[in-house]
C-alpha cells in the first residue's frame, strides 16, 4: 500500500512538471511548389572521364621521381626527372665544336679576303679564290648542322622532365628511381580531377528524361556524401541485352573518392510535374516512414509524406494535404511529439 501511494505521487508530480514545461521552440519554412520530374535511385560508380598513361618521350634512368599513389598533383608539376649526366656532356662538347668552327670561319674569311685582294692584283688565281670561297660555304654548312645537333640535344635535355600534363589523382605508380623507362612505357596513371563524373546505366525507355545539363542529385554511399551533378553526357550505344545506356554526370572533386566507388543517382522518370517542396532537414522517419511536422493552433501535427523527387536539400512530395504556404518545422523538429506545444521563434 506504502509503494502504491509513494508511485501515484511520482506520477502526480511528474504530471505537474510536464505541465509546467514551456512550449519547444521551433523554426519553421514554408512549403513551395515547383515542377520537377518523379526520380528513381539508381547505383552507379564514381570514375574519371579522362586517364593517362604518363610516358617519357625518351628513354633514360629516373633520377629522382615524387609519384604516390592517391596523391593529388598539379598541372606542371614535376613527376620524374631522367638522368641527364651524358646529355649535359654531349651538349658542352657540340658547343665547343661550334666555338672551334667559329673560330676557323673567322680565320677563313680574312684568308678570302687577302686572296680577294690578291686576285685584284693578278697574284693569286680565280680558283685558287673559289676553291676558299666553297670551304668557307662548307665550313658555315657545318655550323648550322652543329647548331641543329644542338638543338636536339637541348630538346632531349627538356624531355628528360616528365610533367603532369594537368591537374590529377595518381592512381597507379609502376617506376621507381633507379629504374629505366623507355617511350611508351608507363610510368604512372593520371586521373583528371576536373573530369570526376559517376556513370550510370539507364533504361533506354528514360531517354526522353535524361538530357545534358540536366541537375541530378547524388550520393556517394560509401562516404555518405550528398552533392549535385551535371549531366554531362550519354552514350549513344544501347547495351543489346540489358537494353539500358550509359550517362555520365560530371561532379565535382573531394578528398577520399575512389575511382569505381559506388554512388546512387536520382534519375528522372517522368516528365514534370508540380510538386511540393520540404527541406531534407524537416525530415522525421519512423518505424520506415517519413513525416514532417507542421504548426496547427501553436501545436506540433505530424503528418506522413510521400516523396518522389530530390533536388538538392528540397524534397518533392505530392501528398495533397500539403500545400504551398503552409508551414513545416525544419528546426526542433527531432524533440517534438504529436500535439506538443509550440513556438515558432523563426520562419525561413
């Protein structure tokens, strides 16, 4: 009887606590309407529209290489860097055959120009004058053969610098230093951060829906990342037997993704329709079921929704009970109950 009575107290008590509780202080938006196509989830992979197999244009021993795999690099930076110890030396060593010739060219002419003076005066012949005449014709062919050596030499030794030909991801290292490389031999694979797209495969009845430029909402599941991408291009060929075709939505890079990472995609399905649009942050799930709360008389009304588009943080619904204008709570909503008083200290 003793705890009987020490219970209904506590309840008592309780009951004049709960009483006594302010009413939750709530921010609240209102419900808009847009047109928006009803989307499907779909699963696609994340990839990069554009890898390359970098490659030396000459071969060489690397002397010093800075690739990592799952390192972010530069457009220009420097990847490897050849041995250049024999190119230097053939280089000084044409340079000095250039001052060499250089300098018989200037002994030659003045000897042409004694016999040219001679041959003025009878002294000399007119071949013994042609004959110099054509060795120092020669002696400037050489020259420019020994500068064009030059010249190649010099281009080997800019070759020799392997350069990321634009910003990427390395995803693959195959050399190391010490290691020889020969053109066409990859040294590692590049994937380029400004062509991240996630590639889905869609049914070939939806093509009507799927058109480039067209926003879609995705999320990377693995890394529980939500973002927007631009459809950005569809494959003309239809897989025979699947009947479905290839999309790609260019999205933009972050830190952590993969290369075949999974994604899923909100694809259209239909044609525009006028939908009413909540925030994902109104959203309140239970037992398997999505509700938002709206504001009635300064008390909390659950009501079940029913959602067949995404886009961005907005939700298109087509419940009829929700109409534009009407408010929803998208801030204090994770503490209310159904009926439970309330302030709506905000209105986005």
């Amino acid at each position: 009887m003793r705890i009987i009575t020490c219970t209904l107290i506590v309840l008592l008590l309780c009951g004049t606590v709960f009483a006594q509780q302010p009413p939750a202080k709530v921010v609240t938006a209102k419900v808009f309407a847009k047109d928006l196509s009803q989307t499907r989830p779909m699963v696609g992979v994340v990839d990069f529209d554009k890898i390359a197999g970098l490659s030396p244009e000459i071969s060489g021993l690397i002397a010093r290489q800075s690739i990592e795999e799952g390192v972010v690099v530069k457009k220009g930076a420097v990847l490897v860097q050849l041995n250049t110890d024999f190119l230097e030396k053939d280089i000084a060593i044409i340079n000095q055959e250039i001052l060499q010739l250089g300098i018989t060219i200037q002994k030659t002419e003045k000897n042409l120009e004694r016999l040219r003076t001679l041959r003025t005066e009878n002294i000399a012949t007119e071949k013994e004058y042609d004959d110099l005449d054509f060795n120092l014709k020669e002696l400037f062919t050489q020259r420019e053969s020994l500068k064009v050596k030059l010249a190649k030499k010099e281009l080997e030794l800019s070759k020799s610098t392997l350069r990321a030909p634009f910003g990427g991801l390395v995803l693959a290292k195959y050399k190391s230093q010490g290691e020889w490389i020969s053109p066409g031999v990859a040294v590692c694979l590049l994937g380029a951060i400004n062509d991240l797209v996630v590639r889905v495969a869609v049914d070939e009845k939806l093509v009507a829906f799927v058109k480039p430029g067209l926003e879609l909402t995705i999320n990377i599941t693995p890394l529980s990342r939500k973002l927007t991408g631009k459809l950005a291009n569809r494959i003309p060929v239809a897989d025979p037997k699947s009947k479905t075709f290839e999309i790609s939505i260019a999205i933009p890079y972050f830190s952590g993704v993969i290369q075949n990472m999974s994604a899923r995609v909100e694809v259209p399905v239909s044609a525009k329709i006028s939908l009413k649009m909540v925030r994902r942050d109104a959203l309140v799930r239970f037992k398997g079921k999505e509700f938002v709360y709206t504001v009635k008389e300064s008390k909390a009304k659950i009501l079940p929704i029913n959602i067949v588009a995404t886009d961005g943080e907005y939700l298109g619904v087509d419940n009829p009970y929700i109409v534009p204008g009407m408010p929803y709570v998208v801030d204090g909503n994770e503490r209310l109950r159904p009926d439970q008083a309330v302030t709506v200290v905000k209105t986005e």
